[in-house]
C-alpha cells in the first residue's frame, strides 16, 4: 500500500504528458488540414452578370459562374406547363416548378449532374434532352425534367438552382 | 554498444570495414544471396520482381517528366506537348510513363492472381497480403492522381466524377470533397494538390514494397504445390538460380513493354484526352483507365449513388479480409478440385467487369455488370467459406523435392540423384 501514492503520481504524470502531447499534435496538424480547404481569393470569386435580353423562347444559354457551367433558359408555354403538371410528391426529390423559379418563364440552373458532376446534355438543339425533354446527362444516364427536377437514373437530387436575382427586365445577377 | 558480437568475415577488406559498422553486406548475402526459394516456384514468382523493377522506372521516369511539366491549369496540357515535340526524348519518357502505369497494373494484376490461385495470402503470410492489398490502393490512388495531370478532357472529367464519389456520403460528403478539391469544383488548387501527391505517394509505395518484401522474407515464398520447405533439398538459393529466372521473364517483359511504346504508344490511351479540359463540355461517354474498368462497372451497376460508391469501395476492403473468409488449410488450388474452378471464374468475372465497366451502362451491359457484381461479393461471402467447409481436398505431396523427382526430373532425363541439389553444394562466398 506503501507504493500507491507514488503510482499515482507516476499516472497522472503519464496521463497528462499523453493527453498534452496528443493536443499538440492535433493543434498542430489543423493549419496543415484547413489550408487544404478553398483561399481566400477562391471564396470571393464574386458574382456574374448575365444580359438576357437576347434569349429567345425555348432557347437556353451556359454562361460560367464561379467555374460551374450555369444554365439560363426561357421556358415555352409547353414546357412550363409540363413542370407544373407534376406532382411534387411523386419525385425522388420532392420540389414543386414555383420553388424552383422566380419567373416562370426563366430557369436558372447550375449545370452540373449531382450524381457524379459531369454537364447533361440539352443546351443545344440537337442534344439529346432524355426522357422528360429537359436535360439528360450522358456519364451515367440521369434524365432531368423541364424544371431541372431528376426523373429517372442514378442522380440523387435535382439540378442546383444557384442564387440569383433581376436587377431589371435584361439582367440578372448571379451570386 | 556490444564490441565482441559476431561480425561476418568476407574476402574483401573493404567489405568488412562496411560490414563491421554497418551489417549491410550481411543482411543482402542472406535476403538475396542464400534466401531459399522452393525449387518448383514457377514464372508466376518472377512477377514481383517485375513490378519493383517497373516501380523503379516508374519513379525515374515520373522525375525526368516533373522537369518540364507545369502544374497549372493554364498551362498543363501545352507542357506536356511541348514534352511530346520539344524535350529531347521527352515522347519517350512520357510513353514509357503512361504505359509503364498500364503494364505496372498488368504485373500487379498478375501477382495477385498468382497469390489467390496458390494459396499465397494464407498463414503465415495474411500480413503479407494486407500489406500488398494496401500497395494495390496506394497504386490505383497514384494512377488517377496522375492521369489528371496532363489536364486534357478525361483528366478532367476522371477527377471530376471520383471526386465526386466521395460527395455521396451523408452529411459531411460535400464539405469533404470541397477540402480534396481545395475549391468548389476541379480546378487550379486541386491540380497543384495532385501534383505534390502524384509525387510523394509513389515513395511511400516504395516504403511499403519494402515491408512486403521484408515480411515474405520471414516465412519464405509460397510455390505452386502450396506446401513448406521441409529439408534444404526442397529449395535453391535465391543467388543466382532465381536471379536468372527473374531476368529472363525481365527480358521478356521488356520485349513487350518496349512493343507498345515504340510501336503502338496510345493503344491504351484514350483521344479525348488529347482535347485541352473544358469545365464546361463533358466527354459524351467518360472512360476510366482499363486498369480501374471493373470497379467502375461495379459503381455503375447499382442504381443508388450512395450504394454504388460502398460497394466499389467494398469490393477493394473485401480483399484484406480474405484470409480469414478463406477456411481451407489448403494453400494451392491444385489440390482443390472444386474452389479451383470458382476461382477461375473469379478471374474471368472480373475481366468481364472490366470489359463492360468500358461500354455504356446500358442495357444487356448493364445486366452483364449486374451478374458479374453479384459473382464478386457472392465468390467472398459465399462461395469461399461455403467451398472450404464442403470441399474434400487432393491428397498434398509429402515434400517438394517429391514432386520434383516425381513430375519434373524424369522429363529432363535426369533423377534425384543425377542432379545435384544445388542447395548443397557449398555457399558462394563473396
């Protein structure tokens, strides 16, 4: 019984040189983890502005936004009505076509697959447009409706819309 | 230190003063000189001292390329052109690089086929195995950091979609594969990441291969009949009978290696890869390298993100397991008449994945991928443990020089005792 004071000295000198040893290291190796993380001058790449007076119906334009291709396009009457038409419920990722615009008529979508981030197919006229007539992307097969929504194929949720606003009737900004 | 502990005494002065400080001499006169390698080992041994020679070339020929390359996304690819039309040899360093990667999985994909079907991964050598699985991810890791440097459009699009991969986990998965990228998609960041990786992670296979080779050293090699060396007829010295074996499948490898690069040096390159990577156009059907095609049919052949992502995964860690899944004592499928015919078709399988992991996940592809996922895991979890119970085994031969003299002896004309063993004739001294 003699020796158990000096153990547990011997203990909490041990434990305590582990646990500062161990706090350290971790202290340490953070600047090295965070500095892989996106700089500075990356974060504020800004915003976008987009003219679109030029757009005709139907038609869809990709302008580059932060690196990411974006979609802008001016929805026909079909197409629109196409997009309200669907229940939301029955979607792999529910969304009704009025939470996805601003407009009606303009649609603006990040042009990057959520399966794996390849660009769908559909911006020009002779693309294919899959299944629902929206976009279709041709790595996997995902097939995406005339609201961006995922119809079918292995994309987990539909294509991003990314914030933008109308500074006038000609121009939006995006981000 | 102990100053009377036992030095080895050779003929060359020189040597002894290394030897006496440093035991060097020693320790290569008994890992590579006097190592015993069963005598009936056949050219499927030779395939890892292929893959360190080709480990080799690779490193070399990877640092005479960094020379003139420039990590930038404005001006990878014209580096790597101006590699192809201007460096003195530079096509040549750069054929043998891309193609060397290709043969470099050849061989290991060879030696991995030689240590299932014999039996290799079984005890004593389960950490033997680990360690090589462990190679095989460093390998496939540095292969798809290096195919995104020349920055053409399936380097970029390759990175895009495995970056991606590791978005499918919940919760943390964008914020993690924003950290990889450094950005908020493939760009300059992620290319000068991969670059000092591409770099560093090739040393640290070599560290590896070093433990892998120190620890089949312990336990001696495996051979075709599975069974221990039990007497010094049974084995020869690694100097100079298997040296010489391993030379002349050297030299048979370079005659092939050198076929492609002079003669057919894009054979298995892809031309998209040949178009300056636009973030904004996608390849219309994105092809990974032939070598990584069976787990990218895996991938592709589950219709759930998430899903696809742990099974191709699932299907690398599964490997580390097989030891302990595997219940047969007996080492060679030789002497396993039934588990041999599944693990053949193990083998076919997973070329027949690699094959449609290449074509359009469509259709009857997509079906085909489909079966041969399910062979994969079922072959792990079912058929391997199920087999071993089961399966009565082939009597194993007493020793080795048994089968020698039985098989292998009478052929050449000689006999046990015609040919002496050479494990007994007297040691060469240095």
């Amino acid at each position: 019984m003699a020796k158990k004071p000096k153990n547990k000295r011997r203990d909490f000198l041990q434990l305590s040189t582990v646990t500062l040893g161990a706090v350290g290291t971790a202290a340490f190796i953070w600047p090295f983890l965070k500095s892989m993380s996106p700089a500075e001058d990356t974060l504020a790449a800004g915003s976008t502005e987009v003219d679109i007076s030029a757009i005709e119906e139907g038609q869809s334009i990709t302008i580059k936004w932060r690196g990411k291709p974006v979609f802008i396009k001016k929805r026909t009457k079909d197409e629109i009505e196409a997009a309200k038409m669907v229940q939301a419920g029955d979607l792999r990722d529910p969304q009704d076509d009025a939470d996805r615009v601003q407009k009606e008529e303009w649609l603006v979508l990040v042009g990057v697959c959520t399966h794996l981030g390849c660009v769908p197919l559909g911006q020009k006229v002779s693309d294919m447009k899959g299944e629902y007539d929206g976009w279709y992307c041709p790595c996997h097969g995902s097939h995406y409706d005339t609201s961006g929504r995922i119809r079918k194929g292995p994309a987990p949720k539909n294509l991003d819309v990314p914030p933008y606003t109308f500074l006038n009737d000609t121009t939006i900004k995006i981000g | 230190m102990d100053q009377n502990r036992k030095v080895h005494q050779f003929k060359n002065p020189v040597l002894n003063w290394i030897e006496f400080r440093l035991p060097i001499i020693s320790y290569f006169k008994k890992e590579y000189g006097d190592y015993p390698m069963p005598k009936n080992c056949n050219y499927f041994w030779s395939f890892g001292a292929l893959a360190t020679i080709t480990l080799v070339t690779m490193i070399v020929s990877g640092i005479f390329l960094a020379m003139n390359y420039t990590p930038h996304t404005d001006m990878a690819f014209d580096s790597v052109e101006r590699i192809m039309r201007d460096v003195n040899y530079g096509w040549l360093m750069r054929y043998i690089h891309s193609n060397g990667a290709a043969f470099f999985f050849i061989i290991v994909y060879i030696h991995i086929v030689r240590a299932m079907y014999f039996g290799s991964y079984k005890y004593p050598r389960e950490l033997n195995w680990i360690l090589g699985v462990f190679i095989f991810l460093l390998m496939m890791a540095t292969s798809f950091l290096g195919y995104t440097l020349p920055w053409g459009q399936m380097s970029y699009w390759g990175a895009t979609v495995i970056t991606n991969l590791f978005s499918a986990i919940p919760i943390i998965g964008e914020g993690l594969k924003t950290w990889l990228l450094g950005d908020y998609n493939v760009g300059n960041a992620t290319l000068n990441r991969f670059f000092a990786l591409h770099y560093v992670l090739p040393f640290v296979i070599f560290g590896v291969v070093g433990l892998h080779v120190a620890a089949v050293h312990v336990h001696g090699s495996n051979n075709p009949d599975g069974i221990d060396i039990k007497s010094k007829n049974d084995s020869v010295n690694f100097f100079p009978y298997m040296l010489i074996k391993d030379t002349i499948a050297m030299c048979a490898f370079g005659v092939a290696i050198s076929a492609v690069i002079f003669f057919g040096p894009n054979l298995m390159a892809e031309v998209d890869n040949y178009i300056p990577a636009d973030p904004l156009v996608t390849p219309a059907h994105i092809v990974p390298n032939w070598y990584l095609a069976p787990f990218y049919a895996i991938l592709r052949a589950v219709p759930d993100k998430l899903g696809g992502v742990l099974l191709m995964f699932g299907a690398i860690v599964i490997l580390f397991v097989l030891p302990w899944l595997d219940r047969s004592k007996v080492r060679s499928c030789n002497y396993r008449p039934i588990y041999k015919w599944f693990m053949m078709g193990f083998f076919v399988n997973f070329f027949v994945l690699g094959y449609v992991g290449m074509l359009p996940a469509e259709g009857l592809y997509l079906l085909i991928a489909r079966v041969g996922l399910l062979y994969y895991f079922g072959f792990f979890f079912i058929i391997t443990p199920f087999v071993g119970w089961i399966e009565k085994p082939n009597k194993l031969p007493l020793s080795i020089s048994d089968v020698y003299a039985k098989n292998i002896a009478p052929n050449i004309g000689g006999g046990e005792k015609g040919i002496p063993s050479p494990a007994m004739q007297k040691d060469t001294n240095l």
